[in-house]
C-alpha cells in the first residue's frame, strides 16, 4: 500500500491552481489516499486500468506506477500538456491519455480490469449513462472505484470556503452562492479562505474571467445509491466521511443516528467513496 504523504499533499494542493501541471502534481500526490480507499475495500491495482475523468492525468500516471496498463480519459483534453509532461519526468511508458465522452467510452467491452472515477460522476451530464459505460468496458470481476460528494455538503461540492465558515450554498441555494462567490472573487478576494493558487474563483477573476459552474449532478446519499443499484455492480465497501465541523460539534451517538437521517446526511456527509464489483 503506497504510503500518504501529507505535507507534500498539503503544499501541492495549495498551489494546485497555479497551472494545470500543478493540479496534475497534486493529483499525482492526493493519489495515494485514492489507492488506500481502494485497497481497504477489496479491490487490487494491476493489469489493465482507465481513468474515467482523469483531469490533467496526474492520478492515472500514480496508477499507471501501479499496473500493466494505465488510460486517462477526460472530456476536455486537459492531460495534454500537463499529464504527458508529468508522465516524462517519472519515465512512464505505459500510460496514454485519450480525449473522450464518459457516457460514450471508446473503449470495446471488458476491456479493463480497474475503472476509476475520482470526483467525475458530479460533472457528467448522465450518472446512468455514466456508470453503465463504466460497467460496460470492465471485465468480469473488474472493480470500479467511485467517489464523490453530496451537493449539499457543510464544505459544499467544488466551491471555495468564506473566511468567515457560514455556508452559502445552504442558506442562499447553489446559484446565488456561486454568483456572490464570482463577486467576492473580482471585489473581495480577502473574504474568501483559499488563496488564488488553489483557488479557482480568484485566479479566474485576475484574468478577467468568471469560473463556470461545471457540476451537471446534484448528487445525494440516496441518489447516488439508487444510481448503484441501478448499474449492475455488487458493492464490496461504501465508505462516508462525516466533516471535521459535525465530528467536533455532536457526540458519536448523536452524530450516527443523524448520519442515518435522509434530511440531515446530505449536510454532514463530506465525502462518499465506493468500491463496486461488476459480478
């Protein structure tokens, strides 16, 4: 099990934004947690692997380290400097990146042995689509690795934090908190707690843009089961991660009752992760 380095996690994630070959050094790092999750519940790097979202492709190079075979696959082709870049540096051979649709794989049936999706399926305009190409292109007893957050999170799904911890997309809806996010940006970079290196909103703002909310799933503890149970995988570990704020603030018994509780979970869940087998 590849050891988590988090100083180097910590210091590449707050430069992230900086370019997309930081944010591809950072995914590289931040990979080591994704391999231990995966581990912890069943499944097993080697043989043939994609990388369904791979981004700037740093995560499908640390498996690449890990396997026979590595494919980074994203819609946009942000891998294409950034990914093949990185993958000269470690002298990685056995990994290529593709620009492609994840409802749409061009990849025939069973052809990998490990599919993972890292914070993808929020992104995608189909989950179903979505997870039945990911079933479609893994081989009988081939695992897929999924994680995401729900979109009502304390931390919220793909937005920047307030100095001051008061939860916009809560208390205003998504789309007014994205639009005062954009304000702050261009007006009051301070107010935000993310500098402009690991901050989207911000770096964005200094070039005289607005950053575009990407996030086409609201996805919600029971939508993202139902999408499961849907898919044809047998799940082998679900793994949810209460935020560090309900960890501190409510004593173990209380937290566990309202990590049960349909109108509280989606709020204190930070982060879901899943093992899922296709049988």
């Amino acid at each position: 099990m590849r050891n988590v380095d988090e100083a180097a996690i910590a210091a590449a994630a707050a430069a992230r934004f900086r370019s997309e070959y930081d944010y591809a050094v950072f995914e590289y790092l931040r990979s080591a947690k994704v391999i231990q999750a995966l581990e912890r519940g069943g499944g097993r790097l080697g043989g043939r692997i994609l990388d369904a979202g791979c981004g700037g492709g740093g995560t499908a190079l640390s498996l690449a380290e890990e396997s026979a075979f590595a494919v980074g696959l994203d819609l946009e082709a942000r891998f294409r400097e950034a990914g093949t870049r990185l993958a000269t540096e470690k002298s990685l051979a056995n990994a290529v990146f593709v620009q492609g649709d994840g409802a749409r794989l061009p990849f025939a049936g069973e052809s990998f042995d490990l599919v993972f999706s890292h914070s993808v399926i929020e992104h995608v305009t189909s989950a179903e689509a979505y997870l039945a190409e990911c079933h479609r292109v893994l081989r009988r007893g081939g695992v897929l690795y999924l994680s995401t957050a729900p979109f009502l999170s304390l931390a919220g799904a793909h937005l920047p934090r307030l100095l001051v911890p008061v939860p916009l997309h809560i208390l205003l809806g998504r789309r007014a908190a994205f639009r005062a996010f954009r304000f702050l940006a261009r007006h009051a970079p301070w107010a935000l707690k993310e500098k402009k290196e690991a901050n989207t909103f911000i770096a964005l703002a200094e070039q005289g843009k607005e950053k575009e909310d990407d996030l086409r799933q609201r996805v919600t503890v029971r939508r993202l089961s139902s999408w499961i149970r849907g898919s044809g995988f047998r799940p082998l570990r679900e793994d949810r991660h209460v935020t560090g704020f309900f960890r501190r603030a409510l004593p173990g018994p209380l937290r566990r009752r309202m990590e049960a509780t349909p109108w509280a979970q989606d709020v204190m869940i930070g982060h879901i992760q899943c093992v899922l087998e296709k049988p």
